[in-house]
C-alpha cells in the first residue's frame, strides 16, 4: 500500500458500508424441458454479480450456482424467468437420512438415490413411557389391556 493509498482511505469517509457475501453454493430445483429453458435460466443466473460458475442438470431438474450471492436472489432471478414453481434443492442423499422410508420422506419425483430433506427422528421416550404406563410391577394382576 503507497502512500497515496493510505492518505486517500485516510481523507475519504466510507458513505455506505457493503457487508461482504460469503462464497457459497446455491441449489435450485428447477423443472426445465428443454435447451431453450436451460439456456434462459444458465443467462439470468450467471449474469449476477458475484457468481463464479453455473452448472444445470436438466435430467435432475437441478441448478447449482457457485459465488458470492445471496440464496433468495438467486431463486427470484430463476423465478422472473418463468419457472414460478422453483424451489431450494429439496433433496438428500439416501443414506444420510436415518429412516429414508418414513412418511413424508420418500417422495417418487426425486431423483434416484435421493429423499426428501426431513428430520425424522422417532420418540423412543415417548413410546416407552406409553408402553410402560400399560402394566404395573407392584400389582401384576392390574393390566390395563385387559
């Protein structure tokens, strides 16, 4: 840093402070049928700023955008494109989830090998308690199954 620089940030007062993005990876579940479609959103997202690359899967239905932007720009400049039915990347792979056939996890439209992105964790302690409160250990003969 020269001399110069230093006395221009030192003179100058900073009239707008920019919060800086962070590098990170975007994943968009996009329905697209067909070149044209890919090309339209591949030109609205790489023409942000602070994107560094754009890959689409047009057989997963997947955008995945790499750079320094904000996640909810990213989805509405693939929405203004005409694809209103974008989401975030909704998926997982399989065995990450610990019970990928519970309800509300397996969805038929994802791709294979993926599941829904749910937290499925089941309530041991509560189906203990409930199995336990059916019988009593002082009076054995008080079950209230029967």
């Amino acid at each position: 840093m020269g001399a110069l620089d230093y006395l221009y940030y030192f003179c100058t007062i900073p009239t707008t402070k920019t919060k800086l993005k962070t590098m990170q990876t975007v994943e968009i579940k996009v329905k697209m049928d067909c070149d044209g479609c890919e090309r339209i959103v591949r030109n609205a997202v790489s023409n942000m700023k602070g994107v560094k690359s754009v890959d689409i899967n047009r057989k997963q239905s997947k955008v995945t955008v790499i750079g320094n932007v904000d996640p909810n720009k990213v989805l509405r400049r693939v929405k203004r494109t005409g694809k209103k039915r974008a989401e975030f990347w909704p998926y997982v792979p399989q065995h990450v989830v610990s019970y990928p056939h519970a309800s509300g996890v397996y969805d038929k439209r994802a791709p294979a090998g993926y599941v829904r992105n749910v937290q499925t964790v089941p309530t041991s302690q509560e189906t203990e308690d409930k199995l336990m409160s059916l019988f009593s250990e002082d009076n054995v003969n008080a079950c209230s199954i029967m």
